[in-house]
C-alpha cells in the first residue's frame, strides 16, 4: 500500500482508519498477454479509553506497519485540586 491509499479519522475518543488496496500486474509473452487485479477495502474503528487532541495526532506508514501517535486532549488529562480548610 501506499500511504495516500489509507485515511485516518479521530473525533473526540473514537479513530478510524480505512483505506483501499489496489494491485494489478500484466504480463506479456510471444503468445498471451494475461492482466491481474486484486482490491480489498478495510476499515476498523476504535474507541479509545480517553478523548484525544484531534489537532496532534500524528500518523507514518513505514515498511507496512501504520504507527498513529495521539496525545490526549486538556480535559481528559488528570488535574489536581486543592482542598481548602
């Protein structure tokens, strides 16, 4: 695949990643000339344990391994409070 085949989506606690694959190989002899296609869609959606920074999110496709790294957004993160007495 091709990283302009695969799209990515993050709203709030939710990421989807979809995309298409397409192959076509052809060949040619003296007598025939034979050519393949394959395709396949693919997506998959996952909830995520808090919402993300939809702004900083970032995402490489590197020898066929898609790594997405996301930070999460100011609200989710844990904020301390002071008693007063």
């Amino acid at each position: 695949m091709k990283p302009e085949d695969i799209d990515i989506e993050v709203s709030g606690d939710l990421i989807r990643v979809s995309g298409e694959h397409v192959e076509e190989k052809e060949e040619k002899g003296r007598r025939f000339h034979r050519v393949e296609r394959q395709s396949g869609a693919f997506e998959r959606s996952v909830r995520l344990p808090s919402p993300v920074n939809e702004k900083d999110v970032d995402a490489e496709y590197k020898d066929g391994v898609l790594t997405v790294t996301m930070k999460k957004s100011e609200e989710a993160k844990t904020h301390k409070i002071t008693v007063k007495g």
